[in-house]
C-alpha cells in the first residue's frame, strides 16, 4: 500500500526560537500587532510504501528520529494517509 | 478572543527541492528505501488576537503574503483554532 505522510517539525518549548522571534518583529513593526509568540519549524512531506498504516507510520517515526528531525531539540507530529 | 494559527509551508509543485531530494537520497542510502517524493518547507505556529476566527484566519493569511511565505514559489496552508 502506498501512504502518504506529512510532519510537523517545531523546536520543543524552552528552546530559543531567534528565526521566529524576527519574524515576529518584523510583523510588529507592519500592520500586524495582534500576532505574537511565532516559531517556525519545518514541515516534511513525502510518499511510503508499507504493508499498513502501522508500519507507515513506524517507519516514518524511525526516518525522523534517525536523520530528518533532531531528537534532542525538536519534537514532530506526524499523520499518515492512504494514497488511493 | 486568542486564537492559534498553524501555518504550513510548501514549495509548489514543480519546483525543484534540492534540500528534499538530499533527504530521500540519505534515507536511501538507510534503511529507508520505501520512502519517496520528500519535500520539505516550513512550519510556522502563531498566537493572534482578534475578534472572530475569520478575521484571525484573513489577518494570518495577509502576514503569510506579505511576509512569512514567498507566493511566487511557495503554496501555504493556515489552520486556526481558538485557544481556552
């Protein structure tokens, strides 16, 4: 079966987020005030072919905490959908 | 009323990601050869204060053209939940 996944990457809590911080600047200084507390993170897409959804997302679950996120500063959510 | 914005990020279709197809080519070269089509943008999360969610929802939508996102390369997706 072939499942597509999608995660969302954020710094944990606590950490210094100096990107998002300036953009939150930068947005203060237009007309956009009312914003606050902005972080980005990434955000990963891509395509897996495993048995089930289970082992899609397993397997996307090992991918991250091997090579696309860092464990030790960032936490990820992933969700996976059945391609039809 | 507070409102949270979950703004993802992607660069359209048809444009060349150079970071993604180095992520796949590493997973590859894991034990990750079922995953595909690795595309990678950004992630932006967001705390906004205003008096409807349609109105949190068009103000994040207006800092995403005029900031956060490129709309000439990059497609943005917002979801808006109001914070207890």
């Amino acid at each position: 079966m072939k499942y597509h996944a999608s995660v969302d990457i954020t710094l944990r809590q606590g950490i210094l987020d100096v990107q998002g911080k300036t953009v939150e600047h930068a947005l203060h200084s237009m007309e956009f005030g009312s914003i606050s507390n902005v972080r980005i993170g990434k955000f990963v897409e891509l395509n897996i072919e495993a048995p089930t959804q289970d082992s899609a997302y397993e397997a996307v679950k090992a991918a991250c905490e091997k090579l696309i996120a860092n464990p030790i500063m960032e936490d990820f959510h992933i969700t996976v959908k059945e391609v039809a």
